[in-house]
C-alpha cells in the first residue's frame, strides 16, 4: 500500500512512487483515516518548519541590523589560502592540503574559486 501527497500545485504525483511495485495506491480523499491523519500531521510539521524558518530569518536581520550578526566563522584564513596556493604550485595534491588543513576538498575548492 502507498500514499502520494501532494502539497502544491507544481508538483507531480506520478513521480513519487515511480518504480516501487503496489497493490493499492492512495491520493488526496480517496485514502483511510490512518493515511489522512499522517497528511494532517504531514502538513502540521511542514508549516511548523515553516514558522520556525521564518523566525530564524527575522532574528538574523534583526542581529544583522544591530551589528551582532557575523554568521559563520571562516573555514580558512587569508594565510591559509595564501599556504593552499603555494603548496599547490609547488605539486601538492589538494586532496592532502585539505587533510592537513581539516576542511572538505570541496570546502578547499570553493576558496580556490574565491581566489582565482
């Protein structure tokens, strides 16, 4: 048995349970109680993310505003990146210069992007 909910209007039913066998497939009035009252409760902590998001974003403007706000602390220095550019010129694998340094290879390439 499978549920499809649906939230809004541009998404589509059709590709939620695509390629998983059922014998029985339910959507929107058609469906049991039990399957109704998980949308319900579905839909309850979706707008309770929702509300929660939203507050997040007025206290960081509100902190923005009163110049509290700095948000995360930088991964690397300027020295860091300036050492990361050095070892890479001289041959170093970048995957070893993240180790060392103790970020993600990806975190490293989004410096390298800033920088060049």
């Amino acid at each position: 048995m499978g549920y499809k909910r649906v939230s809004s209007i541009d998404q589509n039913p059709a590709r939620q349970l695509e390629g998983v066998e059922l014998d029985r497939t339910f959507t929107g009035d058609d469906a049991p109680l039990s399957v109704l009252l998980l949308q319900v409760l579905g839909a309850f902590a979706q707008f309770q993310r929702m509300v929660i998001r939203e507050a997040q974003r007025e206290g960081i403007a509100i902190a923005k505003r009163n110049v509290v706000y700095k948000g995360r602390k930088k991964a690397l220095t300027t020295e860091n990146v300036a050492t990361v550019l050095q070892r890479i010129s001289a041959g170093d694998y970048k995957a070893q210069i993240a180790r060392d340094l103790g970020v993600s290879r990806k975190t490293l390439y989004q410096y390298l992007k800033v920088a060049a």
